[in-house]
C-alpha cells in the first residue's frame, strides 16, 4: 500500500527503519538477516517491517518458509522527488534572500558563486 511522501520521511525517522532500509538497499533479505545487522529483536524487526511495508516502501514474498524483503523503487523514487522539490525550494529562498541583499547593497557576487556552488 503506498501513501504520500510525508508518511515516508515521517516512518524513515526511526533510526532502526533507516538501518533496514540501508540493508535492503544492498539486496532482498529475511527478517534474520535483518536482525544480524541492527540491534533490536526479530519480532521487533518484524514490526519495524510493517510499518515500511504500510508505507509502501518495502514488500515482501514468499521464499519457501521464510518471508524476503525488498525495497520498492518507485516508492523509493517519489520520496526523492519529494526531497529533491524540498531542496529545490530551499535553494530558491536562498537565492531571493540573497538578491534581496543585494539589492539593499548588502550582498555581493560571492552570493551567487555559493548558490552555484551548492547546486
């Protein structure tokens, strides 16, 4: 089931969640193999992957007895362009902020060497 954005970031807030997500990134793992590479228990890692799941930024398949994981990449995708929009206008208040001192006779070039330099 996948939501928006904001429920993703809001779920990627767990330092937990973060780790498996970095984990996952790697390749598909069980629940297991998760739990060797955090440190929290295999039901704990099982209620972490819910709630990623929920979010829709993993799924899960059948592997014999075992259940595998993976990321979703086109959830994983919206997220990005979430963050990519949130950086995009951060650098656009910037550059406001910086012609508008510039435009009071506070700012010099170097202000527009930095935007560049940031993007």
């Amino acid at each position: 089931m996948a939501t928006n954005g904001s429920d993703a970031l809001a779920v990627l807030g767990d330092a937990t969640r973060r780790a498996i997500v970095e984990r996952l990134a790697e390749q598909p793992a069980s629940v297991g193999e998760l739990a060797s590479v955090v440190p929290v228990s295999r039901p704990a890692v099982s209620q972490h992957l819910k709630v990623l799941r929920e979010a829709g930024l993993v799924s899960e398949r059948a592997v014999g007895t075992r259940r595998v994981y993976r990321l979703e990449p086109l959830a994983l995708a919206a997220l990005r362009d979430q963050i990519d929009t949130f950086w995009r206008r951060a650098l656009e208040s910037y550059d406001e902020a910086a012609a508008a001192a510039a435009g009071a006779g506070a700012g010099d070039a170097r202000d527009e060497r930095d935007v560049e330099e940031i993007r």
